[in-house]
C-alpha cells in the first residue's frame, strides 16, 4: 500500500495559545488548510458573534470560555469541553458571553 499523506504530522501543545482575539471582530487561525480538511481556532470577545450561515458539516469544539450556538434553530450553551456537531448544510451560529476560544473542523468538497 502506497503512503497518501501529504502533510506531516502536527501537534500543537497547546491549542488556544493560537487564538487571535481582535476588537474588530473574529480572526481564524488556520491549523490545517487543505483540500479534504479544513481545521481552523478562533477567538471571540464578548458580544462578538458569527453571525447565522450554511455551511458544510462541521465539528465544533470550545476550549475556552462561554456562549451560545444555535444549530437550525436551535440554542445550545457552550463552556470549555462542550462539543456541537452541525450537519451539512446546516444554518449555524455563534455569540460569546465571555472571551471563547474554539476549534473548529470541516472537510472540504
């Protein structure tokens, strides 16, 4: 069997260290960009959102601080360690509370 890895190995130790908070608004930190996988870390301030948009199946995992996605209508509370699947083509979004740090990961087409 022929190797089908095109990137080496990544870890990242720790993660929310790669955040990048900005008053202007959210600014996603690629960790993985290529063409089957997309797996970004993001940061929000308080009030800050993303606002409500379809998108391809994601996996969403909080790694710091509080809010609120809502997944097709419906609301879900986050804190460090929660993690929310959104299906594909569902309509999502987000709010902090507090400063939120998250992963988040999807494949790509």
């Amino acid at each position: 069997m022929s190797p089908t890895t095109t990137i080496p190995p990544l870890f990242f130790p720790d993660a929310a260290g790669q955040a990048v908070f900005d008053a202007a608004g959210p600014r996603p930190q690629f960790l993985v960009d290529s063409a089957k996988l997309a797996v970004v870390v993001a940061a929000l301030e308080p009030g800050q959102q993303i606002p409500s948009h379809p998108e391809a199946m994601a996996v969403y995992h909080f790694l710091s601080g509080e809010g609120v996605m809502t997944v097709e209508g419906q609301t879900f509370a986050v804190t460090a360690g929660a993690t929310v699947i959104a299906p594909p083509g569902s309509v999502r979004g987000m709010r902090a509370g507090s400063r939120l740090i998250f992963l988040a990961t999807k494949a790509n087409a």
